[in-house]
C-alpha cells in the first residue's frame, strides 16, 4: 500500500486550476494506492481574505463581488468536495505545518503554478515541500514558474528546497533552463501539463452533458479588454457563429456574447469540447481545446504568455496565435489534430516514464 500526498493550487477558484488538481490526482492514482491533495490554502484564497484581494479595501467593491463570491463557494468548493481528496485538516498558514503528521510515502508538488511567487505573492514554503522530512522521496508533478527568468532574491529563497527534491518535472521547458541556469539543478525534465495527460476520451467520460447546440464561438477570457470583446465581434460577423462567454465573474455578464454564468467545473469541458472554436488567453482553454480537437484561436495575454507560447510550440501549431486584433485569418490556418495527438501521445509517455521511475523509487525507500 503506497500513499502520495500532493500539494497544489486547489483552492484557487480558477476552473483550469481545478481540473488540472482533479488530473493530478487520478494520473497519480494509475501509480498509487492512495493519492491525497493536502489542503493547503493560501490567505487570498478564501473566505474575507478572497473578497479583500478582489475589493482591495473597497466596500462598494466588495458588495458588488459578493454574489460572485457566493457562486464560486458552490460551485468550485462543491467540486473539490466531490473529486478531490483532501486531507482532513486544513492548512492555513506556514505555522500549521510545524510539527507535520508524516503520512505519505512520497511527497509531490505541483502541477500548475505552483512556483510562480509574482502570482503567489512571494515564494511559499509548503509548495516547495519543506515540511515534508528528510527520509521521505521528494518530486515535483509538471509544476510551473509561470516566467523564463526568476530574479536572484527569489533563486536564493528558494535554493535550499529546490536542491531537497529527488526529482523534478516542469510544465514548460523555460523551467528546465531556470533549474539549470540560476539554481544548478540538473535533474529536471519537462512533461506536460496533468490535463493533457490525461486522454480525451477520460474527460469525455465525466464531461456534463451540452449546453449549447449548434456551432458557435466559446470566448474564455482572463483579461478583460476592449480590443479582445470587439475582436470577438468581428469574429462572429466572419463566421455566422453566436458567441457564448464563458463568464467565471457576475460582472461578465454585461460583456458582449452569450452569457454562460460560473458554470459547474466539468461544464468547462464539454462546452470547449462541443464549440467550433475556443477564443482564449487562457493556457488551460488552449490545453483543452487542443486536446478534444476544437480550434483554438489564441491571444496572449500581457503577462504569463510564455506557458501559452510554449504549449503552441510543443504541438506544432503556433499559427494558433493572432498576430493582432486585425488578424482574421487564423479561421483558415487550420490545426492538424491527428499530428497533435501523435505528439501528445509521445508526451503522455515521457509522463508515464516520468511516473513509473518514481513509483519504482518510492517502493525501493519503503525497503
């Protein structure tokens, strides 16, 4: 019996987030006994701590999130405690993991940004397994420093728990050169995001039913911008297609597009399964779209590009990316899904190889 606890970015109420923790742990599962998500929930993440870093001491503002806030604590805390399996306590803070309850056979962090300390307000800890002890083997699971350069403050907070891990695997070959240039760490490999790990026909089988009939235009955007909204529009008077927004925010709805309001998780799936095309900023939606074999049309967004950028790479389909808002012409350089899949077919392997060595490591320590 081999237990792997996991520490990752679940708490975020981010629908990409959720559902990489969710591929985490069942791709971990193809090679454990028993795979727990430790939960660990970072400050900003729930409760008045969420709401503040939305109205940054604004009380209009917070009002104006609320109803938000009460959509997200149904429909993103009902899918954790639905698919996740979470610890039974709750780590609030650094402090809690003093005298930490050892009770893992391997102990994993990622995937996902967990490493990212511009997104995490500064380096954490926990995410890089300093609670988990000495004796116990340490791995990373396609985590990600969301940047292709950490300035050297950071490098030096972080060395000491960067150098514990057995081994290391990063979402995005930008964290294989950080890892070998600024912490000379040369154990480390890329492999893809957990998502794409797992095949389509897995998301298929727990996708929810179609909301939409018909052919149309799924917008999921991060980052609100005019030139994205009137983009969509040109879009959809080129194609004939209505647009449907995904809206993860009440505030979205007044955006152009049909609104499809703080849907339920596995909605996300099936709704960029069934589109003609995904419209997005988002690394998660570019991962998905590819993935269920719908074309994506993808702008980057201003901040956190290179994991989008390098995904397009790796599947060889960069003509993908608008070049800007006058480029319509990505409706006609069209992906090859057939090539896309042979190339995450060869990368849900080096995944697999990844896995099969540190399962074999983690049964040789129990030894």
């Amino acid at each position: 019996m081999t237990t792997a606890a996991v520490i990752t970015l679940h708490q975020v109420d981010n629908y990409g987030t959720q559902l990489q923790a969710y591929a985490t742990q069942e791709k971990l599962k193809q090679y454990f006994d028993n795979v727990v998500l430790i939960d660990y929930r970072r400050p900003d993440t729930y409760g008045k701590g969420l709401v503040d870093s939305f109205a940054k001491g604004n009380p209009v503002k917070a009002l104006a999130f609320l109803p938000t806030y009460l959509l997200w604590k149904k429909v993103f805390d009902g899918f954790r405690s639905e698919y996740l399996n979470l610890t039974e306590k709750t780590y609030l803070s650094e402090s809690d993991f003093k005298n930490f309850n050892d009770f893992a056979d391997v102990y994993v962090s990622g995937s996902d940004q967990v490493w990212n300390s511009e997104w995490n307000k500064g380096v954490i800890p926990c995410f890089y397994l300093d609670f988990a002890p000495d004796g116990k083997p340490k791995y990373a699971y396609a985590s990600s420093f969301g940047r292709s350069h950490l300035d050297e403050n950071e490098v030096n907070q972080s060395k000491k728990y960067i150098d514990r891990f057995d081994m290391i695997s990063v979402r995005e070959q930008s964290g294989v050169d950080i890892l070998n240039d600024q912490y000379g760490y040369h154990n480390a490999v890329q492999i893809v995001d957990p998502t794409l790990a797992m095949p389509a026909s897995f998301w298929r089988s727990i996708a929810t039913r179609p909301r939409v009939k018909g052919d149309y235009i799924l917008i999921y955007n991060l980052n609100r911008s005019k030139e994205f909204d009137g983009y969509a529009d040109e879009l959809s008077r080129r194609t004939g297609l209505p647009i449907y927004r995904f809206c993860t925010r009440v505030d979205q709805v007044f955006r152009n597009g049909k609104s499809l309001v703080v849907p339920e998780i596995l909605d996300f799936v099936s709704l960029v399964d069934n589109a003609k095309y995904v419209l997005t900023d988002s690394f998660h939606a570019t991962a998905f779209s590819m993935n269920m074999g719908t074309e994506p049309i993808c702008i980057y967004p201003g901040q956190y590009s290179g994991r989008l950028s390098e995904f397009l790479k790796l599947v060889d389909s960069e003509q993908c990316h608008v070049d800007g808002y006058d480029d319509f012409d990505v409706i006609n350089r069209h992906v090859d899904f057939a090539k896309v899949e042979r190339i995450l077919d060869a990368e849900r392997t080096r995944v697999d190889e990844y896995l099969a060595n540190m399962q074999q490591a983690v049964l040789a320590n129990k030894q």
